[in-house]
C-alpha cells in the first residue's frame, strides 16, 4: 500500500475524515476565525436587519423588535448548539445532509439534503438581490437622474453582475474566500458601529426608551390594523419575529466549510455557535439604534417600515448614503459567502450521487482545490430562479418573492431532521470532542418545536388580501411559501418512491474499504 494512505501519514483532520469514509480532496487551510467567519458573514447583520425590518415593523412595530430580537436569538441560539455537537462528531462537507443519513438512513439524508440544497440555492439567489436592490438605493440618494431611471430590469443587470463577482472569487481559490471572509467580519464590526454611531449622534431627537420598548405597530391589515385582541398577539405579533428568524440563518456554513478547516472538530463546532451569538448581540444594538433614530412612526409606517426612511428621515444625505453603503458592502460579502456554503453542499451532495450529473458537479480543480463546477452551477441556476423577478405586480418582483419565500423554511426544516435524529438516538449518539452532555435532552428538544411553530408562521399569509376568500383577495399578496414548500416535499417524495430509492443509498465512501477498516479498528 502506498505510504500516503498510511495512517501515520495523516494529520488529525484528515484521519477524522478517513473515519467517516472520505479522503482529503479539497485544501484545509481554514482556520477556526475563518470558519466562524463565513456564518457571520452569511447571517449578515449588515443585510438582514436592514433588507427585513419592514417585517417586524409592520407586524408589531417597536415591542416585536425590541423584545423579539433577543427572545427569538435564545432559541436559534440553542439550534445552533444542537448543531454544534453534531458537526464536532461529523465534520464533513455534507452537513447536516450527511448526519441525517448517518443517524437515520437513505431516505432522511436524501430528503435533508435537497431541503437544504434548495434553501442555499434559493437564499444566495435572494442575499444577491437584496444586494442588488440596495446597490441601486445607494445610487439613488446621490443621483436624481438614477432615481428616474429606476426598472426591474436594471436591478436584475446589476443581481447578474453580483452574481458573476461572487461565483468568481469562489473560483478563485478557497483560500481567497478565507481571506475575504476575515475582512468581512471586521467590516460587519465596525461598519454597524459606525452606523450606530451615526444614528445616536447625528439626528436630532431620538425616542424615549419607554417608545422603543412598549409602543405597537399594527400595519399588516389583519385585525384592522388594531393593536390589542388575540390575533394582534397570536397572529400579527408572530409574523414579526420573522425578522429574526430569517435574518440569524445560514449558520451551517461552518458545517459545510468543515473539510476545508483544521481542527475542524472543534472550530466548525464553535463556528456555528458563535456566529450566532454575535450576530445576535450586534444585530440587537443595531436594531434598536433604528429604533431610536425614528423621528416620525406614521412616515415609516407610510413608507411601508423601510429602514430607509428612518435613515432619511434621520439623516442629512451624505450620512444616509454612507449607511446605505455600509450595509451594501456588507449584503455583497453575505453574497460570496453563500456562494461558498452552496457550493460545498453541492460539491458533497454530489459525491454521494444524490444529484443529476454528480461526476461533474463532484470535480475538484486539482490546481486551486475548489469544486469550480459547483460554485459555476449554483451562480447559473441562481440566476434562472431569479429570472421571474423581472416580472412587475404593482412594481414588486412578485413571482421571485414566491420562489424564495421557500428558502429560510426548508432550510430550517433541513435543520430539524439530524436534530431529532440525534434526541431519537440518546446515548448511543458518539459525540465529538465538542458537545451538549446530557443538555441535548432538552435542548433538541426545544429546536425542534421552536422550528414547529416559527414554520407554521413562515406559510400564513402576510396580509388579509392574500387570504383565500376574502373579498380583497389578490393573487399578487399570496404566501407562496406553503404551496412551494409542499410542492417540493411531494416532487421529492415521488422521486424516491419511483427513482431513488433504487440507487441513492446515502454517503458514499472514497477511500478504499481496507483503509476505512484500519482507521475504524
């Protein structure tokens, strides 16, 4: 036997992965600060809090902010601990794919996967628009002559052309993205404390504390725009915990990096975790600093809640369009990074055979060490799903809202699976060198309901007028999301039952078996 595949031969890493039946083909020069990084950079306070606080502010207004945020951050917190744990024992590319496989066989790993396959897809093509979207604001509030110019065709140009710069640092080299992804924290850092800075001591007035923590905001429609009754507290309020819960996802990127990272069992493990808990602290404090900055509630509720009329409002133009900038550089690190993320599920997904034409999405470039064909196939099919946003309801990308309205749900969904699959399997579960000890009993436990129930929120409809039957109702504020997400899970179901289930046996290994069988000995 050649002595490379001799175990004294491999480092720690490598032989963990040996273990779990994989050989080392893609470049482990990640560090731990760079695998936190890339969940940082994907959650992305810079993006999130500013592309979705229309949603808390409509649906509860200030209370569903101030104290949404930091309630609804505990329980994402507690998911990414149970996610921790697992990527400590099974620290592969895969993800939570291949720990769903592992725990409960072909079927949950082939279902896991593509849940969270979509979701990647779906959610670098949605960070990429948003991205897009506030590159055109950001021109706009220094040129009138922009402003005018304003189409949805232009906002797809300017999508494209993200979309070609991030898929092309990810060509580049893994290394590069290490690198990029480093910056990007310390832009997320310091770029929200300039923008908290900014807002405490450029406007004029600010709110009181007691207005940012008990004044209520009903501008859903539903209950009559009314802020008290059950459904202002039970439906309206809910909706508006969104923001949290599609802001602080994409974490298990650190998962998904895992074979590019040394010490990967542990760092991926704290990766995930901590990516969650800064985010959370600094997207709180820039949130309330929104909050604190509004000088006229009835002009944001008329703007529809955008954080931009709260920074026009607030601000003097120069200062508005270095806020818009911040956070458009941050959007566009977000963009590169889920790049990354997608195209090492892709690349994983693909070495197990799960998806059509996987020998080529499977191939590493043996000079930069990067699945280029998969980093080429998430940008491509990024932008077809992206496509129908040129379509105009009412001057709204109507049909794009609907195709990604799925992604934070079956990703979610995807997370839920090795979840439960690790409560199910108790004891018998053999932890990494990270881990929750008994805690996961009650701990998983809570993940999984808190995904029950934020999962039912996410396919509600958002305005009376998308409610089947009422008088109002208009296919263009329909919640596309249930229809997509059941779609997709029967399309799934049905291809197994006819297809997969035939070939698709799960985690393929590519190391040979006598190999596996020393390393397991």
């Amino acid at each position: 036997m050649p002595e490379a595949t001799e175990p004294k031969e491999l480092s720690e890493d490598e032989k963990h992965l040996a273990r779990l039946g994989y050989s080392q083909e893609l470049n482990r020069t990640w560090s731990s600060f760079s695998n936190f990084a890339i969940s940082f950079s994907i959650i992305s306070i810079l993006a999130g809090c500013f592309t979705t606080f229309y949603q808390g502010w409509n649906n509860g207004g200030p209370i569903a902010i101030s104290w949404g945020w930091p309630i609804i951050s505990l329980f994402i917190l507690i998911i990414g601990f149970t996610m921790s744990e697992l990527v400590s024992a099974y620290p592969t590319s895969g993800g939570i794919y291949w720990w769903a496989a592992k725990m409960g066989g072909p079927a949950a790993g082939f279902f896991t996967g593509w849940l969270n396959l979509i979701g990647l897809l779906a959610v670098t093509a949605s960070v990429a628009y948003g991205a897009a979207t506030f590159v055109d604001l950001t021109l706009t509030t220094v040129s009138s002559g922009w402003a005018d110019g304003y189409s949805l065709t232009r906002i797809y140009v300017i999508f494209l052309i993200i979309l070609v710069i991030a898929a092309g640092l990810n060509v580049f080299g893994g290394h590069l993205m290490a690198i990029v992804n480093n910056i990007s924290v310390w832009w997320h850092v310091a770029g929200a404390a300039i923008v908290i800075l900014v807002l405490v001591f450029i406007p004029d007035t600010h709110q009181a504390l007691s207005w940012v923590f008990t004044h209520e905001v009903n501008n859903s429609g539903f209950n009559d725009n009314q802020t008290s009754g059950l459904k202002f507290w039970f439906l309206v309020l809910p909706l508006g915990l969104l923001l949290t819960q599609y802001t602080i996802t994409g974490f298990d990127a650190s998962a998904h990096l895992s074979e590019e990272t040394s010490a990967a069992s542990e760092a991926a493990a704290k990766g995930i975790w901590r990516s969650i808990a800064y985010s959370a602290i600094g997207g709180y404090v820039l949130l309330l600093a929104f909050l604190f900055a509004v000088q006229d509630p009835e002009g944001v509720s008329a703007g529809g809640g955008s954080v931009d009329v709260i920074f026009g409002q607030a601000l003097p133009e120069g200062w508005h369009f270095l806020v818009l900038l911040i956070s458009t550089a941050g959007q566009l690190f977000c963009t590169a990074a889920c790049m990354t993320s997608c195209s090492r599920m892709t690349f994983a997904f693909s070495r197990d055979g799960a998806i059509p034409g996987s020998k080529i999405w499977s191939k590493v470039n043996p000079k930069t060490k990067v699945p280029t064909n998969a980093v080429l196939l998430c940008a491509v099919v990024g932008a077809v799903i992206t496509a129908p946003a040129l379509v105009s309801v009412n001057g709204l990308p109507v049909a794009f809202l609907a195709v990604v309205s799925v992604a934070v749900i079956g990703l979610y969904l995807a997370f839920a699976v090795p979840i439960f699959l690790r409560w199910r399997l108790g004891d018998d579960f053999e932890p990494g060198s990270w881990h929750n000890g008994r805690k996961y009993k009650w701990m998983n436990l809570i993940a999984v309901a808190e995904i029950a129930v934020i999962s039912v929120y996410f396919i509600l409809p958002f305005t009376p007028t998308g409610v089947p039957g009422n008088a109002d109702f208009a296919w263009s504020s329909v919640n596309y999301a249930p229809i997509l997400t059941f779609g997709t899970l029967i399309v799934l179901a049905i291809w197994w039952q006819v297809s997969a289930k035939k070939w698709f046996t799960g985690p393929k290994h590519t190391i040979d078996e006598t190999v596996l069988e020393a390393f397991d000995s």
